[in-house]
C-alpha cells in the first residue's frame, strides 16, 4: 500500500467515517465519498463494530449491481440473437408468401363441385352453383332478425 494512501486515510478519524455511514444511509453522499468510504472499509482501521452494519449494506449492493449487470449483458447478447432470429423468420414468411402467390395464377385454379354424388368442374357452372347457394344463405339469414334467432336458441317470447 502507498505512503500517501495511508497518509489519506490517517487524516481522518473515526467520527468522520460514522458521519459519512450515516450520510450513506440517508442517501447524501458523493459518488466520490461513497468510493473513498469503500475503501476504507476493505482496511485493518475498520474493523470495529461500528462499521460492520455498513460493511454488509455495502457488500450487499455491489452484489447486486455486480448480478444485475452480468444479467444485463447476458440479456442483451439474449436479445440481439432474437431479434435476428424473428427478423429472418419474418423474412421467411414474406419470401415464401410470395413465391406461392407467384406460382399461384388463375390457371392452376382447380373448379370442382359435387352434386348429387356427380363431379362437375366446369368453371362457369361450378361458379355459378357457388353464387345460387350463397343467394339462399343470404336469404335465410336475412328473414331472421337477431331477436328471432335468440328467441329461437333460448325460447323466448316476445
């Protein structure tokens, strides 16, 4: 240890190092002071009593920021790996959405209806089928209002 570190640490005596735990505990010291009492703490000086309530706040807190900062950065490591990894999924989706409807055009349209157990794949008459049955779907619906249909399902009258 340096000569002028000792001298450093001399020149303060024990009050002034309570002074500044209890200064610690109200949350009013400096930066500077709260590493200059830290280093006090790690000498032979400070070992009494007084100091040991401060030696494991301290200890306990340069734990913690030292847990919460490699949890941080193996957070982060964790984070830029998953954005990779949605951005080329995302990318996936987009290139392959658009070589299907690349190769998908009106001439590989597949036209089938079955009627009465027959195949029809005609694309004007299954087309024409498709528009006449959801004509009679509309047309059912639309002559049951809401309260007709709930009526119906809990038996209810009007």
């Amino acid at each position: 240890m340096s000569n002028d570190n000792k001298m450093e640490r001399n020149k303060y005596n024990t009050e002034y190092w309570l002074m500044l735990c209890d200064r610690y505990f109200d949350a009013t010291i400096t930066p500077e002071e709260e590493m200059l009492l830290a280093n006090f703490l790690t000498t032979p000086e400070s070992n009494i009593p007084e100091f040991n309530e401060i030696k494991a706040v301290m200890g306990y807190m340069a734990t913690g920021r030292a847990l919460y900062c490699q949890e941080t950065s193996k957070n982060s490591r964790v984070g830029i790996i998953t954005r990779w990894v949605a951005a080329a999924a995302i990318a996936l989706v987009v290139v392959t959405a658009g070589l299907l409807k690349a190769n998908r055009g009106s001439e590989g349209d597949i036209y089938i209806a079955y009627i009465d157990g027959n195949e029809y794949t005609d694309k004007d008459f299954v087309m024409q089928q498709m528009y006449n049955t959801m004509a009679r779907m509309s047309s059912c619906a639309s002559n049951n209002a809401v309260e007709e249909q709930l009526g119906a399902m809990f038996r209810v009258t009007n």
